[in-house]
C-alpha cells in the first residue's frame, strides 16, 4: 500500500459527525506510536466558529480549504519522526460544502485544483459510517451551535452529506477503508484498522 514501507504514515479519518472520528483518531495515533493532529490546526482553529457563523460560503469555502493546506504542510514536518493521524481532510471540506449550498460536489474539484500540489495525500482514509438512529443517540447531548445543530438534526442536510461524501471519494487517488461503527466498538475499530495498516506496510 504504501510507497515506502519504512517511512511513517499519514493517515485520515472521514466521515458524518457522530461516527467516532476523534476519539478513533486519538486511540489509532497511541496503538500506532503517531501524532495526532486535530483539524482545523491552529491558527486556523482559533476562527472557525466565527467563520461559520460570519463567512460568505465562498470565503467559508476558502477557509477550510487553507486549513487543509495548514494541515498537510503540519503533517509533512511530523512525518519525518513518527506517523501522523488526522480526523477530518480535504473531503470533508467538500462533502460539507456540497451539502450546505446544495450544489454539485464535482462543481468544486476545480476550484481545489490549482492548490492540490500543497496537499499531500494520506496513505490511508478511514471512512466512517454511522447509522442515522445511532448519531443521533450518540449526539443527543453534544453542544453546538444553532447552525451546527439544524444541520445534525436535519434528515435532508444529513442525507445530501452522505451522497456527498460517497462522490468525492474518488477525487483523489488514495486508499480508502470504510468501516461502519453503528454497532462496532471503538476497540474493534482500531485493530481493523491497525490490521489494514500492517498489511500495507508488507505490500
């Protein structure tokens, strides 16, 4: 799987709110002896929320998408020492765009184009699933904001994210696993994945 199976990896975990992603990211990065890294990094994290709640959807657009390039120059410096864990990348910033202006999610791939060079690929993207009676359970007590709220709690919303996310997929070449958590404990996942990232390294 991997170009050189000496060198350290950079790993990602995508999917809907509610699947597991930072928790998984942060158990995977231990098991592994990695770094995880928290997307948006800062200083990006330090606006996010002002972002969202001020940003035209161009500029929101833009945001998120510089973060990833943040994200990726972070993580290029981290590989030369150890392996690198994210939860959340480039598509995720698409899917969710997509979904919130309800557009076309291959509408957006050439306005990534002229920057794919500064975003270097993960040797593995974990996408995780969730069913929609789960991530609400798992959800029902989390604080967010109102928009962030309306767009959990919208079966619409929720399902276009999921249509956006399975599209956006194939816009990059990388491996992709995908694991759904509805009934599968945090523990198990991990060694899946511990278990896909040792068979790369011998391949």
């Amino acid at each position: 799987m991997y170009r050189d199976p000496k060198r350290h990896i950079f790993l990602v975990l995508e999917g809907v709110d509610g699947t597991g992603k930072t928790t998984i990211a942060r158990r995977i990065s231990n098991a592994i002896g990695g770094q995880y890294v928290k997307s948006p990094p800062q200083p990006f994290a330090g606006i996010k929320q002002h972002v969202l709640e001020t940003a035209t959807p161009t500029a929101r657009f833009t945001y998120f998408l510089c973060s990833n390039i943040q994200l990726s120059s972070l993580a290029e410096s981290l590989l030369d020492r150890s392996h690198v864990v994210s939860d959340r990348y480039i598509w995720s910033t698409l899917a969710y765009h997509a979904a919130i202006e309800n557009i076309t999610p291959s509408r957006l791939k050439h306005l990534v184009a002229p920057f794919q060079r500064f975003l270097i690929m993960p040797d593995l993207v974990v996408f995780l699933t969730v069913g929609r009676e789960v991530q609400l359970l798992r959800l029902k007590d989390r604080v967010d904001d109102k928009l962030q709220r309306d767009l959990l709690m919208s079966d619409r919303f929720q399902q276009r994210l999921r249509k956006a996310y399975r599209s956006v997929r194939d816009f990059f070449k990388v491996t992709w696993m995908e694991i759904d958590t509805s009934h599968t404990s945090v523990s198990a996942t991990v060694h899946a994945i511990e278990e896909v990232i040792k068979q790369g390294s011998k391949t």
